[in-house]
C-alpha cells in the first residue's frame, strides 16, 4: 500500500470542521469522535487513519439521523501527547451527542482515555493500537476498573505480543540477521514492543548486543550508536514512532558508522512516502535504504482496489497503511449506532453493547471482524514491508513485502 502525502492530509484537516456524514432525513444529531494525533510528523501517521473514517461517515446513512465527525487532535509539538487525549476524551464523554470515538493512534494515550471512556460507556475503536496491556490480564481489568465486565474499547489491529515476535521472526528467518542492537522511546508502546521483539529474537538464536531506552524529546543519539558499534551489531531495531525519534536514529546511524545495517521497526515508523513531511523516509533521508517495518493489519484485503479507487477519489491520494483501517473502526461504530437504531433508540449503552459483542461479525473493509472478551480483533495479522528508493515517484516509499497471519 502507497502511503498518503502530508499535502492532501492537510487539506482535509482544513475541511474538518465543516464535514458532515449521510443523513437519513431526520434531525437528530450523532456525532462520532475521532481522537488522533494530527499535526506535525505525527500527521503522517494518523492522518490517513482519519481519513478513512471521516470517509466512512460520509458514506453512512441511518434513517432518522444525522451523523457527524467530532475531530479532536492530541498532539503537542508534533508528537501525540496522553496528557492532552485524556483532556480531549473528557471532552467527547462531556458531550451527550457523541456514541462513540474512533481512536486513538498511540497506545500510551490509552491508556489514559480506557479509564475515562469506560466509565462513562463509550464505545471506542483503536485502527492502530497494539499494546496487550490496553486489554488483556490484570492491567487490562486495571484500565475499566469501575466496570470490568463493560467492554467499551475494541481495537482492529493485533498486539505487540503478536507483532514483535513477527518483526524478529522476518529478521531472523528472511533476513539472515543474527546481532541486534535495540533503541526504544521507554513509552507503553515502544518499550512493549521492543521487549516482545527482543524475548523472540533471543528464542530464535539472535543475539542482542545492547539495549537503550532514550525518551521522546531526544536529539542526539550518537552516544548510543557509537556504544552500539562495538557490540558489531548487524541490525538496529527501534521500539516507537518516527515522532519519537524512528527516523532520527536512522538518519544518525551513518554518523556512528552503521549506516550500512538493516533498520528494524514496527508500525510507529510505517508512516509516508519520501515527500510525506515528517515521515520516517522524509527525515532519514539518504539513510533510510535497508530499512524494514510492520503494520499490525492485513495489507491484502479483499476489497483493497475499490476501496483504494473511492479513498484516490476522495482525497486524491492513495491509501495509507492506516487508511483502511480508521475505515474499518468507523465502520464497526457506525454498525453499532446502525443496531442500537433498530432497537428503538441509540443510546451509549445500546451503542457500546452491539460494538463489543463477541457474537458479532462486522463486516469490513478489511474483511469480517469480530472482537473477543476483552475487544481484541480475530485478524491475527501482521504486514511487513521494506523501503524502496525507486518506489513514490522517486521520492522512496514502503514496499509490501509480505503477510503473515498468525490466526491459522
């Protein structure tokens, strides 16, 4: 999938306010949150996610309502902030019109949000969250502590749990890596992401050389990557998000003279094509070449060209890695608003009971979903891809490589 350019995400940011979904003739008002990060290098990230949804609510039409997106962004300095998404769920729980939030993008803003939206039963739907912890065992019951039993959080992408093993998997058995040196961002996703990798690397017979954590707001990583060099790593891997500092240390490498390794990330880093501002390949530049990612999804879908001919259409670029599956979440909320009109009504409650049922099977752009217990996705898949310089009209862009799915 080609990633979408930070122009055309800019020109719809500035339609936002004023876009309205389908309409079944009536005059009450629904409106849909949408909780991203959407300004800075973390625009190229979740803005196509926002698109996708934004999409599908302009395509929805539930008799005898109106249906509206509430966009709300949560990134400060370019880079998502939880602080602010737990301000911004506030606000959507304070507004009695929203049935539901698509979002958010990091899993380090929800772990904020969880508690907030679970108390007041909204329902919430994640097109990129990964971290086990937003749902599973005890933190996961720690998250909807006032009602553990009222799933409200329901999430289309598959965990870290999952995805690292498959990063570390691709580098050992497709690659031939066997040294790693592993930075991460020390944030709820980057960090769990880089223990899942690491414990599987390990398992597989790689051997880690040396591990760093560096927080976001961090500009130099030489001093890392020069301790690095004498582990004569043969691969580098990053636990976070290009905003936190993916494309930096790879922009950097070369300087510490690793510059020829393979570059190893997850989905925070799969985010544009070279002309994407603040994307991974926009920032690491001449460096970014040997450079792999994943994307907790499936790549290819069923419906990948029709959806891919209505999105061009729309906003006149291609899908980005998260494009379908911001679709897909507003897809899932828009069937549970869909049901709970059935019933007579829509209310939260009624909303937020037929979005998280494990009965269900919500049929989706990315194919048939349903949620288990605690919301997780059955599409136990993982897509990798490699940069390629001659791919984005020149400008390099991520080429699918392959797909593994984990549920078979």
């Amino acid at each position: 999938m080609k990633l979408t350019r930070l122009g055309a995400a800019v020109a719809v940011a500035s339609l936002v306010v004023a876009a309205c979904g389908g309409t079944g003739g009536g005059d009450k008002v629904l409106k849909i949150g949408i909780s991203l990060p959407l300004s800075g290098s973390s625009l190229a990230s979740a803005g196509p996610a926002r698109d996708g949804a934004l999409l599908a609510i302009k395509e929805a039409k539930i008799k005898g309502y109106t249906l509206e997106p509430f966009v709300l962004d949560h990134s400060v300095n370019g880079v998502h902030d939880p602080q602010q998404g737990a301000k911004d769920m506030t606000t959507l729980v304070s507004d009695a019109a929203v049935m539901a939030v698509v979002g958010p993008f990091n899993s380090s803003v929800a772990k904020v949000q969880i508690p907030v939206s679970n108390e007041a039963g909204l329902l919430q739907c994640s097109p990129a969250n990964t971290n086990p912890d937003l749902t599973k065992g005890e933190a996961g019951l720690q998250l909807r502590a006032k009602f553990p039993d009222r799933i409200n959080y329901v999430r289309v992408a598959t965990t870290d749990d999952i995805q690292g093993p498959a990063v570390a998997q691709f580098g050992v058995q497709e690659l031939g890596l066997k040294k790693v040196a592993i930075i991460d961002d020390t944030e709820t996703y980057g960090k769990g992401l880089a223990d899942a990798f690491e414990a599987e690397w390990t398992k597989l017979g790689g051997e880690v050389v040396g591990r760093e954590g560096a927080p976001k707001g961090t500009t130099d990583y030489l001093p890392i990557l020069t301790k690095f060099k004498e582990g004569n790593p043969d691969a580098v891997f990053y636990g976070g998000v290009t905003a936190t500092g993916g494309g930096l240390v790879r922009k950097q490498m070369p300087q510490a003279g690793l510059g020829e390794l393979a570059y190893l990330g997850g989905d925070g880093i799969q985010d544009g094509r070279g002309d994407t501002a603040g994307s991974f390949i926009n920032i690491a530049g001449d460096a970014a070449p040997n450079s792999y990612s994943s994307v907790a999804a499936i790549a290819e879908y069923p419906g990948q060209a029709d959806f891919a001919k209505k999105y061009e259409a729309e906003y006149k670029v291609a899908p980005g890695a998260y494009s379908a599956s911001g679709y897909a979440c507003a897809q899932v909320v828009l069937k549970a608003i869909e049901t709970a009109a059935a019933k007579g009504d829509v209310t939260r409650e009624n909303t937020r009971a037929a979005g998280a049922d494990p009965a269900t099977t919500f049929e989706t752009v990315l194919g048939p979903v349903q949620f288990d217990a605690v919301g997780d996705t059955n599409q136990l898949i993982i897509s990798l891809y490699k940069v390629d310089m001659t791919a984005g009209d020149g400008t390099g862009d991520w080429v699918f490589a392959k797909q593994v799915d984990y549920g078979k």
